[in-house]
C-alpha cells in the first residue's frame, strides 16, 4: 500500500514534548499537513472545523 503524504495527520498528546517529537518524525517521513490538539475535545473541534472547511 503507498503512503500519501498529503493526507492530513492529527497528532493528539497532552505533553508538548511528545507532540513536537512525533510532527518532526512525521516531517522527516514526508508528511506536511500535520496539526495538533492537547486533548479529545480540542482534537474533535479540530476535526469538526476540518470538516466543515472541506465541504463548503
């Protein structure tokens, strides 16, 4: 299966520490369109905004 490194990632991690690690893995694999939340809620807030700009 081939990787498309344009899809989105959401990286979702209470420590600030983790989430700068796990975008610059992301980085270093390809992937560009990477975004973060803290948390669940701020993550499905996130996703929802996400969503609403791809349908209009």
């Amino acid at each position: 299966m081939a990787l498309n490194f344009s899809m989105p990632v959401l990286i979702v991690d209470d420590y600030k520490t983790m989430i700068r690690i796990i975008r610059n893995l992301l980085k270093q694999l390809g992937f560009s369109d990477i975004d973060d939340a803290a948390d669940g809620t701020e993550a499905l807030e996130k996703m929802k905004q996400r969503k609403s700009n791809t349908v209009s």
